[in-house]
C-alpha cells in the first residue's frame, strides 16, 4: 500500500538561484550547472510538462561541426524537429535544409530571407503535386532512386537538379532506411540513361547511412559507392558536381564519422574543383539541445501480472504527464529508451545521494498500456504526486510526431540560452530578425 500523496504546492521560488534571461518569456525556468533544474508554474494549475530548448547547444554543434568538416555544408533535416527557433538560428548561421515535404518547404521559406536554392527537397518518392509545388515554390534540388519519379519530375518540374539516392550500408544504424530508400548501384546506369532520354538535369548523388549510425565506418563504404555513381554519371554523360552525404550523425561519434567522411572524401574525390558537398544531419544539431520536464501526476501500486520479462519487479507505477502518443513516440518510432532523473522532490531540487532507490515504472498519461515510458526506472522512495521529472536528450524526433490522441496537448517549448556562446546566439537571433524585418518593410 502506498503512503496517501500530500497536496502538491509548487516549489518555493526563493530555492532558485537567479534566473537566466530568457528569449521567450517563461520566467519559471532555472538552469543549474547547463544541466536542467526545471519547474513549471506559469499554466493556471502548476503541472504542464515542458520542453526546455538550451539554443546554445544548437550554436556550439554548429561550430563543431565547422571545425571537424569545414568543406562540407550542413542542410538540417526539419523532420528532426522544426522548432521554429532552430530553424531560425541555423538560417542565420548559414545552414541549408533537407525538407521531405510541400509542408516543411512552406515552413522553411516561410521563416523570411532564405533562398529556396538552400533547400533540398531530399524525398525520393514524392507526389506529383508536391514536385510541381516545389518548382512554384523555386525549390529545384530534389532526390530520386526510381525511374517512375523521373517521369513525375519530367512532366512536373522539367528544370529540376536531380540527385540520386543511392543505397548504402545502413545496417550500422538504429534507423535503417535502405529498406525504403536508395537505388543500388546496379540500378543507376539505367536510371541514369531514362534521366537524359527525358531531357533531365542530373548533378550528384547522395545516401543515407541510417539514422543513429554507431558505426562510422560506413561513411567510407558509402563515399566509395559514391565514387562508383559520379563515374556512372560520366559514362551517362553528366558532369556531376553535388555530393551529399547525408544524415546518421551521433553526437558521441561525431568526430570519428567526420574523420571517415574527411578521409574517404580525400581518397575518391582528390579532386574536388567544381563540387559541392552537403550533408543532412538531423538529430545531430537538436537531440541534446532539448530537455523535458514532467509532472508526476499519478502513482499506484504495480499489478500482479507484470510483464515475465522483467526480472525486477517494479514496486510503484508513477504516471506522468507526457507519454509515448506525445513526446515520449521516439520510444516507438526512433528506438530511444527514456531515462528518467528527479528534477525536484518535495520541494527541493537537492537530492540527498543516500536516498534510497526504488525498482519503479514509468507510464504516459492516456488511457492506451502501451503508453510505457520506462518499463523499469531506479527512482527514489519517496516520490510523490507533484514531483518533477526529467529527461534529457529529447530534441531529435520527439515534439515532430506527436499527437494529441486522447486530448493531450503537445508539451510546450520553453527557450533558453546557456553557457558559453549564449550573447552570441542573442546577438545572432536579434540580427536575423532585424534583418528580416527590414527586408520586409522594402
Ligand atoms: N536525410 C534524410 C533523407 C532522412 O530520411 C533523415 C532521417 O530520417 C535525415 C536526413 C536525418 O537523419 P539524422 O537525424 O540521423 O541525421
């Protein structure tokens, strides 16, 4: 039998150190250390989970990857996550786009002062409508790993830049995508040839290694299937003059996947007068940038028949407040496992590292079972309804496919901007909006 929950009080506000200045005006954040130490109190009732977005860690990415891979540009991935914050800051910094959709082209372009030429429409499968939308819409670089697109292509947008996906080896990666996408070598010379008999421009080849590849040692298989396509390209009588490496990128391999991608890129292209390269990193620029923070709102004794699996029994379910139909659907769709931390207890944020530890569940807030957030999490004894927890690494794949099913609203964005880099961000934001505000007052 659990103990009767106390009535829940938000936390006292003079525990927190002085707050950060924020950009966006929720004035109930505290960050400690870079590390969240969050709690919510500006919705009426006190217990809304949010998202903190720390948009210096956006910045700091951006610089390391400028640093490990100067000569290759980045075009983000909106399906990462389309926070409009971010796609603000790494417009100011430079960066392209990889879009998959009308939906993400509209959003892109409609951000102000980005030139649809920074956009690759990186869908090798897309509506006819959606092609002849992206040619209105001045968006001319677009992927294709089948000869049915090239027809598409011809009828709907004849000037396009074309650039064949080819397949690569994505076993390597948590995310496979080859068994959707990609054309095998064998097939390009044929595609290659219908290209030119429909009139088509073809400028460069890209891949995909997977999304999350935990080996980086693929990048050289895939640049060197690479350099097979740019020499089909000849032989078809293209001179290509994009490379696009695409996504996959993980923050903990990031430096080895750049020195694999260098290295390749040194050994099949020595010369690379003329040729652009680009690559589509997603998760790599948000997944670390965005935090979560959720209110314990529920808790019960666990039932009889738990799962065999287990070897340790949960002791206590506790049920929170965003769960997997919302933010927590990178369980299901990206393959992520949610770890869980105490960001506030009680009402306090010091927890005492003798606090005994307990074999606890986690589950979402919808009336569906399969909304398990952690079938098993080590969790202090005493947590209470109204107690806080948090969850890091939320950014990549989490806010883009949630939904409200059973009528939970999507946990809001709070932004902040820590540690170092923060004025620059500041300052860059401020400019990108002047500078899109003047434009649109010309
Ligand atoms: N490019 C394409 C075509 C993708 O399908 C994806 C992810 O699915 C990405 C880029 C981003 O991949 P990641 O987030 O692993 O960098």
């Amino acid at each position: 039998q659990l103990a009767q929950c106390p009535p829940w009080a938000p936390p006292d506000e003079s525990l927190f150190p002085e707050l950060p200045p924020l950009l966006h005006g929720h004035p109930d954040l505290h960050l400690r250390n870079g590390i969240l130490s969050a709690a919510a109190s500006s919705d009426s009732d006190g217990e809304r989970a949010f998202f903190v977005a720390d948009l210096t860690h956006v910045y700091r990415q951006h610089l390391r990857w400028r640093a490990c891979l100067p000569q290759i540009q980045p075009f983000y991935a909106v399906k990462c996550n389309p926070d409009p914050y971010v796609l603000r800051l790494l417009a100011a910094l430079g960066a392209g786009f990889d879009c998959a959709s009308n939906g993400e082209i509209s959003h892109v372009l409609g951000i102000g002062g980005i030139h649809p030429s920074r956009i690759i429409f990186a869908n090798p499968c897309k509506a006819v409508s959606f092609v002849r939308n992206a040619a209105k819409m001045g968006v001319d670089t677009m992927t294709f790993d089948n000869a049915d697109e090239l027809y598409k292509i011809a009828r709907a947008h004849p000037r396009a830049q074309l650039v064949v996906r080819i397949l690569t080896d994505d076993t390597k990666a948590l995310c496979q995508l080859g068994i959707k996408f990609g054309a095998p070598l064998a097939t390009v010379p044929g595609l290659l040839a219908k290209a030119k008999e429909l009139g088509l421009t073809v400028v460069g080849v890209s891949f995909h290694v997977g999304s999350g590849c935990y080996d980086p040692s693929v990048y050289t298989d895939a640049i060197m299937r690479a350099r097979t396509a740019f020499d089909m390209g000849a032989e078809a009588g293209y001179r290509f003059s994009l490379l696009d490496v695409g996504g996959g990128f993980e923050d903990a391999l990031f430096e080895q996947a750049a020195s694999c991608l260098t290295e390749a890129i040194d050994t099949y292209f020595p010369d690379r007068s003329g040729l652009k390269i680009i690559a589509e990193p997603g998760r790599y620029y948000v997944s670390k940038a965005f935090s979560l923070a959720t209110n314990i709102i529920a808790r019960r004794a666990p039932l009889n028949e738990s799962p065999a699996a287990l070897s340790e029994l949960p002791s206590v379910m506790y049920y929170i407040n965003d769960g997997v139909y919302g933010a927590f659907n990178c369980i299901l769709f990206d393959h992520q496992i949610a770890h869980p931390y105490v960001l506030c207890m009680g009402d306090s944020f010091h927890i005492p590292s003798d606090e005994p530890l307990h074999t606890s569940s986690v589950w979402g807030p919808t009336c569906d079972s399969i909304d398990c957030v952690c079938p098993t999490a080590q969790l202090p004894r005493a947590l209470r309804v109204g107690d806080w927890l948090g969850f890091d690494n939320m950014g990549a794949y989490t806010i883009c496919a949630a939904s409200q099913f059973n009528g939970f609203q999507v946990s809001k964005v709070v932004y902040t901007t820590g540690g170092f880099g923060s004025s620059e961000v500041r300052s860059i934001l401020a400019k990108f909006a002047a500078d899109i505000e003047c434009a649109a007052s010309l």
